[in-house]
C-alpha cells in the first residue's frame, strides 16, 4: 500500500498528524510512504525532526519537496492535513484531512 501525507511545516494539524504518524510508525512498515510538502527543504527539516523524527528516517518513508505544486493538481487536497491512502491495485482506498481519522486510515494501512 501507499500512504501519502501532504503537509505544511507552519500548520499544527500537520503537526499534531505527524506526531500521531511517528507515535504509530511501527505499524507502518509494509506501507511506503510519500511526505510530501510545499515547504522548503530547511522548514520542512525542521518539522520532520521535531514532529517525525523517527517516521521520517525510515526506509519505506520517502520526502517529496512539491516546489511546483505538482502534487496539488494532481491529488487536489482540500487542506493541510490530507492523507492519502493507496491499495497494491493503485486505487484510492480513503483520502481525508481530518485528524480524527488518522486511527482508521493506520488501521486500513495494516489491514
């Protein structure tokens, strides 16, 4: 499966999100997961390493610096946080952008 996280390094959603992420990390393993942001490389750096710091330094987690807006054209998230969860078929299994959510997308991830 893959997971993508659109996130902003300014928002305290994708803070709060990040830190549930990175708390639950150990779940995730067997998913490949795309971070994807806006933000420059020193901003979102500094936010990996407060909020994620061990999420993002696993091998199945790969950062995506979207500098041309690539990600929002194509994905069209509504805020920050969305998340994106993918089945091995390539196709949409949850989008969301709310927090709340985060238990059942991990729990959909795993399953």
């Amino acid at each position: 499966k893959i997971m993508f996280l659109f996130f902003d390094a300014e928002c305290s959603h994708c803070q709060e999100s990040a830190a549930v992420y990175n708390k639950e990390q150990g779940k995730l393993n067997d998913v490949s997961i795309y971070m994807v942001t806006r933000n420059d490389k020193a901003s979102a750096t500094t936010f990996l390493k407060k909020y994620a710091p061990v999420l993002s330094g696993k091998k199945n987690v790969t950062v995506l610096f979207d500098a041309n807006n690539v990600f929002i054209s194509r994905f069209l998230p509504k805020k920050f946080p969305s998340m994106f969860l993918y089945g091995k078929d390539q196709k949409l299994i949850i989008y969301s952008d709310e927090e709340k959510d985060i238990p059942m997308i991990i729990s959909k991830a795993t399953s």
